[in-house]
C-alpha cells in the first residue's frame, strides 16, 4: 500500500491546480453553466494544449501512455475546482478503443484524439435513460458499407464539442454493435441542447439514417456489450473520483467559513454541532476518495476489478450530495443564495449521482461480484 | 385518545378545498413556499377571496375580525394551503405580527394595523436578520436613535422574505448600545416608503428573487411606531418567533411531494414505472409515508398543546425539525427516482414533472436553516425539552 503520490502525479496535481485556479474559476464555471459554449470551446482549447487528453493515450499512437490512476489525480483536480471540460469523456472511450478496437480504427483516431483533433463522448443512454448495457436508444441497418444508424441518446455530455459518439447499437439482426459515430455537423445528427444540473453541457441526440462505416466498427455481439458495459464502470469510476475532489474542496471551503463566521463571540465552527457536520463530511470525502482512487488503480491494460468500480460510485452517489446538503446546513442563509458557489457544487453532485449508474444501478452489479 | 377530526374541522376543510379549487389554475403545480414572487398577482387575489370569506385570520379573537378558531382548525387551514401549495396565506401579518400587537401593541397601533392586516390588504416583512446576527439574533447592531418624535434609523438588515413586495416592516434595532445585548432591543413598525429605506434584492439558489438585504440611511421612524416599551424588544420580538416555528408547512409539501412522486411512479406511461414492483423502492418509498405522517402528527401534537392553553416550544422545535427534514428527504429521493432526469432543471428540453423536483429540492435546502437553523432547534430540544444541562460559558 501506498497512499502517496507518484512523481508523475505530483507533477500533474500541481500543474492542474496552477491551470484550473487561472483558467477555470467560478466565472468560467458560470459562464458555462449559463449556456456559453465558447468559453467552453476555449478552455478546451487551452486543455488541449497542455497536452490532457493525450495523458492515458498508449505512447504506440502518440499519447503519454500513463496509466489511469494517474489520470484519477487530474480528474480529482477538475472535480474540486468544476472544471467544464470533457477529459472524463475522452479519456473513457479512448481506453474502450484501445481495449475492444480494431487496429486500423485505433491508429486512425487515438492519435487524433491524442492531439484533440478527434473528442468522443459517450452515447450509450436511451430514452429510459438505463445505464444497462442492453439498452440502447439506437437501432442500425447494415449496408453493404457500414452501419446506417436511427434513434436517440440521451444525456450525452459535450456532444456539442464533440467530434464523435461512442453508441451502442441494436443491429438489424438482432445484435450489438458498438460504433463510433461522426456527429460533428453531421446532418442527420440534431442535437437538442438540456438544462442539467451538472453545469456542463448535456444534449440529448436524435439520430436519422446517420451512416458509420464499418471501419469504426469497436465490438459486436456479446463484445459490444461487454464494451459497453466496461464503458459505464469507466466513466462512474471517473465521476467518482471527480465527486471525490468536489468533496475535498466543499469541505475545504466550509472549514474555511465555520471557522471564519462568527456568532455569540465564537466561530460558529467552534460548536459542536456544527463540528460534527464537518466530521462527518470529512469522513464521507475521504471514504470516497480512497474508494475512487483504489477502483481507478485497477484499471490495468487488462481491464479493471468490477466490485472496486462499483463500490466507487455506490459510495459517492451515496455520500456526495448529502455532504453538499450538510455544507448549506453549516454554511445559512449565506449558503443559499444564487451568488455564492456553493450552490455550483451542490447542483453537480445531485446531477452526477446517477450519471454512469446510480447506487442502485451499481449495488446490483456489486451484489453479482459478491456471488449473490 | 382520538385521531380523528371533528366534523365542523372536516367540514372546514372541504370548504377551503372546494375555494382553492376555483381559486388556483386548473394546471396548478405550486412554487414551494419561497418563489412566490413569480406568482404575486394570485396571491393577492386568494388572500382576498380568503379574507372575504372570513378565514384569513381566522385563529384572531372575534374582536380583530377573527373568529376564534381552534389552533387545530388553524393547523388545518395551514395543511390544507400548504397541500395545495397555494400562495396567498401571509405569516407574516397573521401570523406573526398580529398577536404581538394585540399582546403588546397600543390602541392606536391596533386600530392602524390589526384591520388592514385581517383584509389582506397590507403586506409585512420581518426585519431581525442582520449580516452578522443570524443564529445570534440578539447581536443586532441596526441603531435607533431618538430625535425628539422619532427614531433615526441606520443600520441593514438581510434575508428580508418579501421586502420588496411589502408595505410595512416590523423590524428589531438596536436602542441601548450600553445595556447587555437582549437588553437594549426594541421593536418598530416602519413604513417602506420612508425615505431613506433602500430594498437590494438577493436571488436565491433556485434563481427566485424572494429575500433581500434592506438598508437604513437615517431613516425617521415616529416614536408611536414603537411596539411595547423601550429596550423591550427581545421579549416582545420572540413572541412573534414562537408564532413562527412549526413544521406543518414542510410536512405537508412532503406529504404532497410524495403523492405526487407515487402517482408518477404507479402511471404505466411514465419513464420509471418499471421500479414500482421493485422492493427497494416500495420500501423507501413506504417509510417516508411514515415519516412524513409521524411529522404531521407532530404538528397537531403541538396544536393540541396549544388548544389546551400550553405554549409547546420543545414540541414546536421538534415539530420544525422533522417537518423540514422529511421535506427534503422525499424531494432527495424524488430527484433519485427520476434518475438522470432528476438533473433536469425546470424549463428544460425533456424535463419530467416539470423539473419541479429538483427545483423544489433547492428551495427545501432553506427549511433547516430559516426560522432558527435546525441546529438550534435541537438545542432548544435538548435544553428546554429534556433538561440536558447547557454547555459551561467559557
Ligand atoms: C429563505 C430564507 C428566508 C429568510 N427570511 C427571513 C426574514 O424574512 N426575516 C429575517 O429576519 N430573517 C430571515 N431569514 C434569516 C434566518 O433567520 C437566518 O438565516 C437564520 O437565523 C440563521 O442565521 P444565519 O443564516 O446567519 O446562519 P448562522 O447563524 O451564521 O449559522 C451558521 C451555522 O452555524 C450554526 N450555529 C450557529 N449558532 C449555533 C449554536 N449556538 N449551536 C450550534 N450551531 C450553531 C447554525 O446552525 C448554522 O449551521 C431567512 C433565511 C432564509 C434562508
């Protein structure tokens, strides 16, 4: 064991708190939050730049070719300070090419991605918004050049930004395919843009005859799904550990104003009531942080630990929200207005408590790993 | 023992119910308590149609325009109002100022104010809140200084529900700088016209505008206006505050919170209807039906107490705690039922039951903290209720 960081990581922890306090702050998050999608085109930009989605690229197509726990110490940054750019998303179906793609299809796009040429986001939920990977929104005919794809995806993040949609498809004859699918002003594609509480833009995606050829063909049959389902345990474990930073930081900040605030002569963080709050929200960040951490380790060239990914996201679906409710608690009326950022984290929590599967959705899984 | 109403309670509240069905639109969904503001023009006119019927201030005594009423039949007006999440009821002039002016007031402030209050036609807001008294209400720095027949005002209040919709406001200041804190205290009734009264709304977390800081530039106030004696403004202010802690309003939106989550989840046609033979969820969702009937429970407990001449404050406390708690608890797991759409904001593209859930969850975040934080409260419980011995002053 080793609750220690990496130099590796050191460097990232470092060099992503100097970017996000300069670059991501509460005004860019706002900004974003209200529906400004340049300033989310230009952070992304500058993200690219610094060369973050090219991190957990193998070095074989031009990426850092670092692992993904090392990738877990940027996405604790991004979740602590509400940073909207989509390195979850790209880094989670990067990894599900490098692991279930083609070849060809990998040297054609994770070079690209590497450079941020080429963003693909998740596409993988239906109109029953399940995160099972035997539902899907979207049907396909196969042509004699590749897939023509029909039906919608909803709660796809940054599909605006995105080039691509990693989807899973119900094929005509009765199969799975996962595909990757152009959307970038591609004219069957409308995309329809949703108010999320995440703050970061969410649309949902209707699709009419777009056609993938069948070069971006991932995985079929049972290889899809189980694609797909490794797509799901990626990204809640990524959610986690962004929820984990968003906890360290709520903490952070109510320590800060607890003991700061003053009523009857003392910090109101000097009551026990209160201290006891705290204690307990420290308790929950920490349990998280090391439950994400610990599942994000795992996830090797051969794959992951499924019971780690899961016990991830149980707990900060459990935990997170009810720790920013506890945040409001301490923090009064100040807390509950519109100008102060608590709310910002707030809203995040409660919206990513369901993204990639919620506890429930995870529990049954874990139960499974448990033999039950 | 008896759990059940009286026929002239039963008989009340089909009448309010069969009002507010002609009073609200047929497609009524209801702002929780706090977004009133995006609905002012109903709310004035179902207070008048409440006033006109004689209900609007039912609980005073017959001589203020009242009618006596039990405080069971006014716990029943305030679940009903509050089922219905019908805007229109003013806790602050009913509730709250009104008897302590019919306890503390003079004749001419009762001839002034009582009147205009019981016809719906005055709004008040309350003033104790400061920027750095909140829990510590009897830290208020606001200054009144007497200036031959008036007070001069200076000072600013926050949190103010509804400043910027009010005529009046009864308003806590600071008269003896000298004297310890509760002791140099007084309550005024002040104009919001005055001049020198300026209203800076603040937006809540929701996106409503329904408090304010208000600010006091020599701001002259008669010495008539004031309520009781000089310095005597801590007892006669926490009296309002006594009006003002029950839980009733939360138990109730959680008890309409919770059918409407459970007609959504039973319709077939809904996105989540397949979790209605799920056991997890049945169970969850029979537990909060218990917590939220052992809030209301608490809240007529309380009544109770008070139709048999008790003042309940442990009792209020508790029933204030579990009202605002269970509140949030059922909105929580509304917004988890919906799953990824319980991240919806109202107005959004494909929203379910209108966002409202979600919406509804931000504004109960205020529950626990208003009207003395739930904190507080369970000081109040363990001190007062159970005799705990207080903690040493250090
Ligand atoms: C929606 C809303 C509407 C409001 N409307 C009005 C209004 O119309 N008029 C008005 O005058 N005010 C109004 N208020 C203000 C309200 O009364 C205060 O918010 C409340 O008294 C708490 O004060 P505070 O917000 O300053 O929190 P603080 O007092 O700063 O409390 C911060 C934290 O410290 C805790 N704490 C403080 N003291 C203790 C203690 N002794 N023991 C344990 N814990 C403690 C609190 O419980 C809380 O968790 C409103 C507030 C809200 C949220």
């Amino acid at each position: 064991m080793d609750f220690g960081l990496t130099q590796t990581q050191k460097l990232i922890r470092t060099s992503a708190r100097e970017f996000l306090a300069d670059r991501s702050g509460p005004a860019t998050v706002r900004a974003v939050a209200d529906g400004d999608t340049e300033v989310a085109a230009n952070l992304w930009m500058d993200v690219v730049e610094l060369g973050w989605p090219a991190l957990t690229v193998s070095e074989q197509h031009g990426g850092a070719g670092l692992s993904f726990s090392d990738l877990a110490v940027l996405l604790e940054e991004l979740g602590a300070t509400l940073a909207p750019v989509p390195i979850a998303e790209s880094a989670i179906t990067a990894r599900i090419l490098e692991r279930f793609g083609q070849d060809a299809l990998k040297a054609e796009l994770l070079p690209q991605i590497a450079d941020g040429d080429v963003l693909i986001t998740p596409a993988i939920v239906g109109r029953d918004a399940s995160w099972d990977a035997h539902n899907t929104g979207t049907v396909a005919n196969r042509t004699g050049s590749g897939l023509v794809i029909t039906g919608e995806a909803r709660f796809v993040s940054f599909a605006n930004q995105a080039t691509h949609a990693l989807t899973l498809v119900n094929t005509d004859d009765d199969q799975f395919a996962m595909v990757v699918v152009p959307i970038w002003k591609s004219p069957g594609v409308e995309q329809i843009p949703l108010n999320h509480a995440s703050g970061t833009p969410v649309y949902s995606l209707t699709f009419n005859e777009v056609e993938a050829p069948t070069s971006n063909i991932v995985a079929t049959g049972t290889e899809a799904v189980a694609a797909a389902a490794e797509l799901v345990a990626t990204g809640s474990v990524a959610r986690a550990t962004q929820l984990a930073g968003l906890a360290r930081a709520v903490v952070d900040s109510t320590v800060e104003y607890t003991a700061g605030r003053q009523q009857f002569g003392r910090p109101v963080g000097s009551f026990q009531a209160v201290q006891h709050h705290l204690a307990e929200m420290a308790i929950a960040a920490k349990q998280v942080n090391h439950l994400a951490h610990a599942a994000a380790w795992s996830f090797s060239q051969d794959g992951y630990s499924v019971d780690r990914a899961a016990r991830a996201k149980i707990a900060a679906s459990e935990k997170i929200a009810d720790l920013c409710w506890t945040a409001h608690q301490c923090h009064g009326a100040i807390g509950f207005t519109w100008e102060h950022n608590l709310h910002l984290y707030t809203r995040r929590a409660l919206a990513w408590k369901t993204d990639f599967g919620d506890a429930a959705f995870h529990k049954a899984i874990l139960a499974s790993a448990m033999g039950l | 023992m008896r759990f059940d109403f009286t026929p002239e309670e039963s008989d009340f509240r089909r009448k309010l119910s069969a009002f507010l069905d002609g009073a609200l639109p047929a497609d009524w969904h209801g702002p929780a308590d706090e977004s009133r503001d995006d609905h002012w023009a109903l709310n004035q006119q179902i207070k008048k149609g409440l006033a006109d019927r004689g209900w609007f201030v039912m609980s005073w005594p017959t001589e203020y325009g009242g009618a006596d009423s039990s405080p069971m039949m006014n716990t029943i007006f305030a679940e009903e109002m509050a089922y219905r999440r019908a805007p229109g009821h003013d806790r602050f002039g009913t509730r709250m100022l009104g008897p302590t002016l019919m306890r503390f007031g003079s004749d001419s402030q009762r001839a002034e104010h009582l009147g205009a209050i019981a016809r719906g036609e005055v709004q008040w807001c309350q003033g104790y809140s400061e920027p750095n008294s909140g829990s510590d209400l009897a830290s208020l720095q606001t200054r009144a200084v007497l200036d031959g027949d008036n007070f001069i005002v200076n000072g600013a209040k926050i949190w103010t529900s509804l400043a910027h919709r009010a005529d009046m406001m009864f308003m806590l200041v600071r008269t003896d700088p000298d004297a310890a804190p509760h002791k140099g205290i007084s309550l005024l009734l002040v104009d919001m016209k005055t001049p020198g009264i300026q209203v800076l709304p603040i937006i809540n977390m929701a996106g409503v505008h329904s408090f304010n800081q208000v600010v006091f530039d020599d701001v002259r106030v008669p010495q008539a206006n004031l309520v009781g004696d000089l310095n005597d403004g801590w007892r006669v202010g926490m009296t309002v505050l006594n009006f003002e802690r029950s839980g009733i309003d939360y138990a109730v939106w959680a008890r309409a919170a919770l059918e409407e989550l459970v007609d959504y989840v039973k319709n077939d046609d809904s996105l989540v209807s397949t979790v209605k033979t799920n056991p997890e969820v049945r169970g969850k969702l029979a537990s909060l039906n218990t917590e939220i009937e052992a809030a209301r429970l608490l809240c007529y407990d309380v009544a109770w107490r008070q139709g048999q001449g008790e003042v309940p404050s442990a009792e209020a406390s508790i029933s204030k705690v579990a009202g605002t708690e269970i509140y949030a608890k059922v909105l929580d797991y509304g917004t988890e039922l919906l799953g990824m759409y319980g991240a919806l904001e109202p107005g959004s593209e494909q929203a379910e039951l209108q966002g409202n859930f979600l919406k509804m969850r931000l504004f109960a975040t205020s529950g626990p903290i208003l009207a003395g934080t739930n904190e507080i409260q369970k000081n109040i419980i363990a001190q007062r209720g159970l005799n705990l011995p207080r903690a040493p002053r250090r």
